[in-house]
C-alpha cells in the first residue's frame, strides 16, 4: 500500500511537535507504542480517538487565548 498523504502542513517545523502531541494523546488514551505500531492493525475508532482528542485540545487552547 502506498504510503500518501494530502494533508500538508503550514508550518512544516511543527512535524516533531505535532508527532509528539499524537504520541501523548495516544498514550492517554491507552494505545501504548502508537509510534512504532503498524496503524493498519488499529481499529477506526482507535486512530479516529486520537485524531479527534488531539483537534479538541488545539481547540480548547486556541479558544483560551482568545
């Protein structure tokens, strides 16, 4: 399977970030190793939660500074 994406990001310096945003979400959320763990063997719901907590965060921030 190819490995593509379309999301681009604006500011391409804020990858290591965002990953390390991603793999403290996940971890909160119980999927331990999301890093180094083949996606594809996760349900939709697993990655759509971590996805899903990771926008309500950057939401909830955005709004309280405001």
């Amino acid at each position: 399977m190819a490995n593509y994406s379309s999301n681009k990001l604006v500011v391409p310096e804020a990858k290591q970030g965002l990953n390390n945003f991603k793999t403290e979400v996940a971890s909160e959320l119980g999927l331990a190793n999301y890093e180094t763990v083949d996606k594809g063997n996760l349900t939709s719901r697993q990655n759509g939660s971590v996805g899903g907590e990771m926008t309500k965060r950057m939401v909830e921030a955005y709004e309280r500074n405001l």
